[in-house]
C-alpha cells in the first residue's frame, strides 16, 4: 500500500534552501534593459504592499514584484534575470 503525504499548509518563505522560486515585475523600468539574461542582482525587500506584491530596493532602482512567496521586509535577495518576454521574471536565488 502507498502512502501519500498531503502538501504542506507552510507558505514557502524566501529563506528555504534549495528551492528557487520565480517572480515578476510589475512594471520594468528601463534600467533592467542593461541585465542580460542570466545575470544576478541583489535586493532588499522594502516593504508589502498587497497579498502577493512586494517594493524592492536594487541598485537599477525600486521595483514591485509579484510572488506568492513570503519575502520578509529587510530581507536580502538575489534575483537571477530569466525572462523578458511576455513579462520581466527573476529566481529568487
């Protein structure tokens, strides 16, 4: 017989270890156009401003991000450019 474990009810917060979680950029600011794809960034999390968007402070300027992830305000994050098309999307690393 097989045991199926149900998911845990935990919100992934941006201190798990080995997992990488995507998020999206709201409205890109034209800063972001000097990141090749691939590149790193790091971020503090300044503040949250609804459910699931969050202001943060990188040094191409503030950007609100989408993400169902828990970012704490104060926490440092690198965000890893994956995609610019059909939106701006970063891995937390």
């Amino acid at each position: 017989m097989t045991t199926i474990t149900p998911p845990s009810t935990n919100s992934p917060t941006a201190n798990n270890q080995g997992s990488v979680f995507t998020v999206i950029v709201q409205k890109a600011t034209p800063a972001l156009d000097s990141l090749t794809v691939g590149q790193s960034i790091g971020a503090k999390v300044l503040s949250k401003t609804s459910e699931y968007t969050y202001n943060i402070q990188t040094q191409l300027g503030d950007l609100s991000l989408q993400s169902s992830l828990i970012l704490p305000k104060g926490s440092e994050i690198i965000l890893q450019l994956q995609t610019r098309s059909p939106s701006v999307q970063f891995q937390i690393m």
